[in-house]
C-alpha cells in the first residue's frame, strides 16, 4: 500500500461520502465520419466534459440520459477504472487515486450483465468468495459468503454454494453477483444499468432489493440507467446526462414532476411503450460527442431554439454561443439552461 493511512481514515463521517469535481474524460481514435483515406483527421470523443456530482451517505441517485451520453465513462471514473484527464473525485475527502486498492474494496460495482459477470465454470460459492480471496478478507470464509448470499435474498444460502450459475435464473444471478460485491461490506454500489437485462417480472424485484439493502445497510447507490421509470422507481435524486454533462439535477419528484430542463422534459414526453430512451427521441443531429456544439450543447435540438421561443425570450444567441453550468433553481434542484436561468420554462 502506497500510504501510511488507510483511505477515509480522516473521514469525520459528515461531508459527502463521493464528490467529483468537474472530471473529464475523453477518447482519442476514432476518426470521424466523412474524412477521406489521406484526409484522416484523430477525433477525440468528450464522453465526459465536465461532471460534477456529490453523493450524501446513505443516498440513492439515478445517473440517467440516452445511450451514448457518457454515463457508464462516468461509473468507470468513479470506480477508478478509467483515469479522467482532468478534474479530481474524492471518496471521504481524499483522492480515489491515493489507494485504489483499498477504495476498490469500499466501493464495489455491479455490472449490466449478471450472466457476463458470472464464470460459467465457476460455483455460485467459488464466485461470491472471489472478491474476498482478492482483497485478503480475514474470518471465516463460509460464514461471509453465506451472509452475502443472505443479504442479496438467496436464502438458505447454503442451499445455492454448489449451483452453476447456468441452473440459476437471470434474477438469482443478478443477486449472486450482488452478493459478491456485498461480500466485500462495501459503503457504496455503483449499479451500472443492474436490471436492463433481465426480464421485466424480475426488476421490480431487484429493484427492491437494492432499496433494502439502502436501508438495512446503510449503502449508497449510485444506479446508471436509461429508463427514467426506474429512476422514479428507487432513486432519491436524479442526474440527467447530456453529451458528457449533467444538464440537471435534483431530488427525484421535482425533477422528474417538474423538470426544468427542456431535454429532461422531452425525454419525460417519450412514451416508455415506444423503447424509452434506447431510441432517438428528438429531432435534429443525433449526439456526438466528437462534435459537442457551441453554447449549450443541447441547442442544436432544444425545442425552444427551435419553435423559437428562445428568441422571444431573448436568449437565442447565450443558446447558440454561451456554454453554461448548472446554476440553482432551489437550494437542491439545479439545471443548466439558459431560459431556466430567467425563470422562463413551462
Ligand atoms: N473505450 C472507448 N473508446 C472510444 N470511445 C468510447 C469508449 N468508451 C466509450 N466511448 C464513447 O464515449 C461515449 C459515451 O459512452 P458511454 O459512457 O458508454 O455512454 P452510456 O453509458 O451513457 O451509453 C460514446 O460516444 C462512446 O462511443
Ligand atoms: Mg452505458
């Protein structure tokens, strides 16, 4: 270990328990589309361009916006997986970076795909105990693993230690992979889209779970997910992400009851029969994070651009030629729009 203090061993238990500070993230590579054979030109992908986010102890929050939009960039971030060019993220008042080891052990993740997540070659036991012969976990093995499986709903636990996750359904693999991060005692999950692949009779139930564990544990979750349904579902406060930003913020009832920001507003418009937030929902450039307008980076498809609204108000031009952060509306419910910022939204 690179420091003589464990991470968080200054915590005074107060202060937020996750606070990134305007992190970016960008990827170099891809070359766009449209540029000739000798005319190559490297793009660089802004999938994160300036996050800044908080959590509270104990706190549930939905990182929610279109696919493409830089939300798992975001979730790799925090989990140190992926090393933001700028910005910093601190877990109990210090760097994620200082010890990653130990912070990786605090902080556990939950990937999309319970069947992916799981070695198919590996015992239901032999998975959940991975993390703990990883980190070195001393006790009685037996004893943490049950436990986990206990917390996560698999009960008795003992009855699933010899099964495969092939004899197992898509939701109890969903908590087997649960519970090997419960293993850990984390203080927080980071759930990236944790039921978007199973079926929809089991969510609900997953959902739940990760809403008990909040409660009997004291977790904070931090959920990534594309369906604002589920946001309202088991979030306390929800972030919406736009091209690499969050474009508003707040508790989950006044932002999705009352959303301020246009782009929140339209995809609250999509009916979630027609395929929610996996297809376009609006008119105009589809986003591009190789190519992120001037201004605000929503103007290119802000209907109040576009209806012409934003004129009337007077803002066009701050639209089309003035970026912007997120600004308080209330003392807990912030959007980053320029009409928001008159007081000029429905
Ligand atoms: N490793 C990578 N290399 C290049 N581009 C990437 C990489 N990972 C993500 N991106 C790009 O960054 C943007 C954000 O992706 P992602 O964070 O996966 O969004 P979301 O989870 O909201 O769907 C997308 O345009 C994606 O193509
Ligand atoms: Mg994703």
């Amino acid at each position: 270990m690179s420091s003589a203090t464990p991470i968080g061993a200054s915590d005074s238990g107060n202060g937020p328990i996750l606070d990134i500070e305007d992190i970016h993230v960008q990827f170099a590579g891809r070359v766009g589309l449209g540029a000739g054979l000798f005319g190559k030109k490297a793009t660089i992908a802004r999938a994160v361009d300036g996050v800044s986010l908080q959590m509270q102890r104990g706190e549930i929050l939905a990182l929610a916006g279109e696919s493409g939009c830089g939300k798992t960039t975001t979730a790799r971030a925090i989990m140190g997986l992926e090393r933001p060019q700028q910005g910093t993220i601190l877990y109990k008042g210090e760097p994620i970076w200082k010890d990653l080891r130990a912070y990786r052990r605090r902080v556990q993740m939950v990937f999309q795909d319970p069947t992916g997540a799981l070695n198919p070659r590996q015992t239901i036991y032999e998975s959940v105990a991975e993390g703990l012969r990883i980190h070195k976990v001393k006790g009685d093995e037996r004893e943490q693993v049950a436990k986990a499986l206990s917390n996560a709903g698999l009960r008795p636990p003992e009855r699933f230690f010899l099964n495969y996750p092939h004899e197992l359904s898509g939701g109890q693999r969903q908590r087997v992979v649960i519970a090997g991060a419960l293993a850990l005692e984390p203080d927080m999950i980071v759930a990236d889209e944790p039921v978007s692949n199973l079926d929809a009779s089991v969510r609900g139930e997953i959902l739940a779970l990760l809403m008990d564990l909040r409660d009997r544990l004291g977790l904070t979750i931090l959920v990534v997910t594309h369906d604002l349904g589920l946001a309202w579902t088991i979030a306390d406060r929800v972030a919406v992400m736009y091209l690499g930003r969050i474009v508003e913020i707040g508790p989950a009832e006044d932002v999705l009851l009352r959303p301020k920001h246009p782009y929140t507003q339209a995809l609250l418009d999509v009916v979630p029969e027609a395929g929610g937030l996996e297809r376009p929902i609006l008119k105009g450039e589809t986003p591009d994070p190789t190519r992120i307008p001037e201004g605000c980076r929503f103007h290119t498809r802000c209907p109040l651009v576009a209806s012409g609204r934003a004129k009337e108000l007077g803002i066009e031009e701050k639209c089309r030629g003035q970026d912007l952060a997120l600004k308080p509306l209330d003392p807990t419910h912030f959007a980053a729009c320029h009409a928001a910022d008159i007081g000029q939204i429905r």
